[in-house]
C-alpha cells in the first residue's frame, strides 16, 4: 500500500502534529508526502513532491492534474490530505485516476465560510470523508460544507507524543532565560500568532484591571504585533508585557510561565492549551471552538470574546494557592495524558483510512 499525503507546504521544524500524522501509517504503509507550493522552511531536512502550484484560487486544475499525475505514477492506493486547498485537489485528482475517497484533515473552523469554497465541495468533494481535529471541527464542517455530512464526517483528536514532550522541557530557569524573561516575577504566558482571533488585545484590558504583581509574556508574531505592543504602552503595560517574537519549538519553553492564558476568540482544537496542561502549568481559557474539549469542562474558562469573564478568570487563577493551583493542574494533566497521545490518535487514522472506513474502533 502506499499512502500520498497532500499538503499546502514543507512544515516548519518545530509543527510536529503532521510528522506524527504521517507517523501513524510508517509500519503498514508507504507514504509520499506531496506538498502545492515549493518554498521549505530553514532546516527543512524531509522528502517528497514538491509541485510549482501557484496560490491563486482561481487556478488549481493544473495541479489537480500534477497530483494525478504523481497518484499513477507512484501507484497510489490512500490519500490523505490537510486544509481545503489540498483537499480539494485530492478530491479533483482522485476522481481522474479512479481512487474512490480521500481522507481530509481540517483542522480549523470556518473554512467553507466563503461561498466559492461551498461550491467548490458541492461539485468536487463527493468523494471526501472529512475528518475534524475536535467535535467543534467536525460539526462546523457539517453545518457549513454541502459535501459534508453526519455519515462521512469523523472526529480524531489531536495527539501528542508524550514521552518526546516531557523530554524536550527546559526547566523553568532556562526557559526563562530562552524567552528573555526576569527571573523573580510571576508570569502570565501565552503562545500563538498575533491575529484578533487569538484574543490578545482582550487580555491586555484583563491585566490592566487587576493591580497585581506579574507579568505578561506573548509568544509569537503577527500582523497585530505593532498594535499590540501601542496597547500595551496605552494601558500602561509597557514594563509589564513582553513580547518574544517567533520562538523555534516554543513549546520546550512552557514551563517559563507560572499561569498561562488562551483567550481566542475562534479555536479549532487548542494545542497551545494542550501543551500548557501537560507542562504543569495552570491555565485560563475561553470556551471557544475545541478548547472546551481540551479542557472537558475542569479548567477555569470563560465565554470567548467576554473580556470581563477574563478578567474574573484570571483574578480566580491567580488567587489560588500552591496547593490548589497542583490539584487543578493534576487533574487537566491526568485527563490530557489518556485522551490526547500520538498513540491514540494515530491509531485511530490507521483504523479509519487503512480499514477502509471503519469507524467502529474510533476512541
């Protein structure tokens, strides 16, 4: 058998979900990795076919035709892809070279929001059984896609290779000096792009209410970074908010935050939410999208886009003691442990797409 993952490009070093996606059928199967656009990340060491695919979405059959092309000529058996784009030039070259479905990861929500994408699956994706990242996922995809729908639509939770985590955790003192962060103060830390999805102007009005002694540290880069950074000073956070800019697999540095904060306002799953939990670091979430799941209803959460609900939440947070800030990280973690490995979730892609569908042994 041999497997063709489809994806929008080479992964950057420190996304480790899809080499333990494709991990998941290395022992049954060969798999070729397949990605639309050329450009590799630095350090980029992997393999695979890489197409010149250009990224006007008005233009995609020539490489639908590209990935058909590659389908006969490594005998393809299994496609699996991620994201519409991907998806849907699986979905066009798998019906030319008579592979009946194609598996498509969709890890966010929101993706068949525009029409042309709804058209799109109407006409091309039939052949599609999608698979969301969270119930939330999944049930977006049903209520928005045409071609999706309750028979064809599957959940598998995102997983982490847990032993490889705690292995790669710095101790709090390097973490810190990693990031750039003072030693002697509490630290209030998030991770993710500086988009408004993320919430990150919502949590700086939040600090700004509470006249305690911590500070802030975001972990990432995006368009928002300047306006931000102009809030921070405005609310008078300039010596409080520290942002690190992009960090090479941030999540080694977890244990650098005392309280970690995820205040999306749009969420498909939350691995940053994830890997706060298995690090041992008690958290404060919205209930968007996922993280409901994430955190099944044991963590400190509030309505995403509720900045007085943060507020709350984080005053609750930081009130805890030592005592019961181990209690509240125990339990998230003891749950996360059994519901969110590699080992679970990539035995589930091998029970659905190696089994020809079976859905009966899905966890």
């Amino acid at each position: 058998m041999k497997l063709l993952h489809v994806l929008h490009s080479a992964p950057a070093a420190d996304y480790k979900l899809t080499g333990e996606i494709r991990s998941a059928f290395r022992a049954e199967c060969e798999v070729i990795e397949l990605y639309l656009y050329k450009e590799k990340p630095a350090h980029f060491k992997g393999e695979g076919i890489f197409l010149n695919s250009t990224r006007n979405s008005f233009a995609p059959l020539s490489s639908a035709k590209d990935i058909a092309a590659a389908i006969e000529h490594e005998g393809i058996t299994h496609i699996l892809s991620e994201r519409y784009k991907p998806s849907l030039l699986a979905a066009i070259a798998a019906s030319r070279t008579g592979i009946k479905e194609v598996y498509s990861i969709f890890h966010g929500l929101g993706e068949f929001d525009r029409l042309g994408r709804r058209i799109a699956a109407a006409f091309f994706m039939k052949n599609t059984r999608f698979i969301g990242v969270s119930d939330s996922v999944r049930n977006d995809l049903i209520k928005s896609c045409p071609a999706a729908k309750e028979h064809n639509s599957f959940t598998i939770l995102n997983g982490i290779d847990l032993a490889g985590f705690h292995r790669d955790l710095l101790s709090k003192e390097a973490a810190r000096a990693e990031l750039g962060l003072k030693t002697e103060r509490r630290i209030i830390g998030c991770v993710g792009r500086l988009v408004s999805l993320k919430g990150y102007d919502s949590l700086l009005t939040a600090v700004s209410r509470i006249p305690l002694d911590f500070d802030v540290a975001i972990v990432g880069e995006g368009r928002m970074m300047d306006e931000l950074k102009k809030m921070a000073a405005d609310l008078g956070l300039a010596e409080r908010v520290v942002f690190t800019g992009n960090v090479t697999e941030a999540a080694r540095c977890f244990k650098a935050f005392d309280y970690f904060a995820m205040p999306s306002r749009k969420e498909g799953f939350g691995l940053a939410a994830l890997e706060a939990i298995l690090a041992d670091v008690p958290i404060v979430s919205s209930d968007a999208g996922g993280l409901p799941e994430v955190l099944g209803g044991q963590g400190i959460m509030h309505k995403a886009g509720d900045t007085d609900g943060l507020t709350d939440g984080l005053k609750k947070l930081l009130s805890l003691d030592e005592s019961e800030l181990k209690t509240y990280t125990d339990g998230l973690k003891k749950r996360s442990e059994s519901m969110f490995s590699a080992d679970g979730m990539q035995q589930n892609y091998r029970n659905l797409i190696l089994g020809n569908g079976n859905t009966s042994e899905l966890s």
